[in-house]
C-alpha cells in the first residue's frame, strides 16, 4: 500500500484506456503474435511483444518493417476486432470509481492510442460508455501520446485546465504525455510493463487498485 497524498484542487479524471480501465493484454498479445508468427515465424517472443504495448500500431509496426507495416496493422485489426469481445474485461475496481467519480459530478475523459471504432466498442462491452463525455482516440488528433495535444483536446471538450486535471495511465507514454499537458499524472501498478519500470517515470501517485484514486482526491464513497 503506497502512502497517500491528497491531490488538491483537482475536478477532472483524464484515462488510458487499454492496461488501465480495460485488460486487453491477452487480446493484444495474441493479436501481435497472429501477426508476428505470421510474418517472421520464431523472430518475436512474447517478453518481445510487451514491450509493444503502449505505443500506436504505425509506431510499432515501423520500427518492425517499414515497407510492410501498413498491412501488419490491417491484420492486426482484423485479428483483434475478431476476438476482442471475448478478451476483454475492466480491471478491479474501475466501474465502482467511474461510477462514483459520474455521480459526484467530476468531469471524465478518455484519452487512447486505438482507433476510435475499437476503443467506443470496449466502452461498450465493458458497460463503460456512459461514464465518459470525452474520448479522444487515435483518429481525432495528429500526434498521440506522449505529445500533449491528445489530453489537451480532452481537457478542451471538458471545459477543464491542465492544474485541475489527472492523467492516469500504464504506460510511460500516459505519464509523460500527462507532464507535456500540465495535468498530475497516476501510474498503475498493475502496468505489464511493471511498478518500478512505470515508477521511474515519477507519476505524482500510484495506485494499486483504481478505487486508490478516489482517496488520493478527496471522493467519500457511500
């Protein structure tokens, strides 16, 4: 259990989606592997494919083949629009803390490095959707995170500042992009990519269940 530290002055929630509020992992990682197995049999392991996990496809699949990396993130896609609803699911405690968070008038957004089709259908299958009056996906802005300009066009459409915002998330990318937008920023421990690693980045909180953060800004829940 982290010591907490009450975040003041804070209104406004902004989350990742995928690693966050949604366990997408074995979905993403079989996607990968469809993919990977498919195009270089036997190069990619799976600690290999975790580290692919946080960036946007295009990034990931350029640095893998240039050339080819248009097709691998159409057979990507296909691979995960055919199997994600039976591979999704949220994570412990997020439905209670959006559910409390929305009732108590806080202003709640999504900021996602996926595509819009795929994040609202994750929204939807994990009952999520109506909690959140922004999302800000992969097809409304020119650069994802870490740029800032994702969070800054979710803060825009909640009518919400940078020093009365939080960015949580379980990627570095999530962290920093929360420091380039001037909002704090929440780590979750249970990042595939690992506390210590996400730690590094200095998140101003961690948690270790989604309801943590409701302490750390001063939510009483009934």
């Amino acid at each position: 259990m982290h010591e907490r530290r009450l975040l003041m002055n804070i209104n406004t929630v902004v989350f990742d989606l995928e690693g966050t509020l949604v366990d997408t992992t074995e979905l993403i990682l079989a996607s990968f592997q469809h993919v990977l197995e498919a195009h270089a049999p036997g190069r990619f392991r799976r600690e290999d494919m975790i580290s692919f996990i946080g960036p946007s496809l295009n990034e990931t699949f350029q640095k893998i083949d240039p050339e080819n990396a248009a097709t691998l993130v159409e057979a990507y896609q296909k691979h995960n629009r055919e199997h994600h609803d039976d591979l999704i699911k949220e994570y412990p405690g997020v439905d209670e803390t959006v559910a409390t968070l929305a009732a108590q008038g806080w202003k709640l957004g999504v900021v996602t490095t996926k595509r819009k089709d795929m994040a609202y259908r994750g929204l939807e299958v994990t009952g999520l959707l109506p909690y959140f009056s922004t999302i800000v996906t992969f097809n409304d802005v020119s650069k994802v995170k870490p740029d800032p300009e994702p969070i800054e066009k979710a803060l825009s459409a909640l009518e919400a500042e940078g020093h009365e915002a939080i960015m949580v998330g379980d990627s570095y990318h999530d962290i920093l992009a929360g420091k380039n937008a001037g909002t704090k920023t929440a780590g979750v421990s249970w990042s595939i990519k690992g506390e210590d690693y996400l730690r590094t980045f200095q998140p101003d909180i961690m948690l270790d269940v989604m309801t943590d953060l409701l302490d750390y800004v001063g939510v009483k829940t009934p």
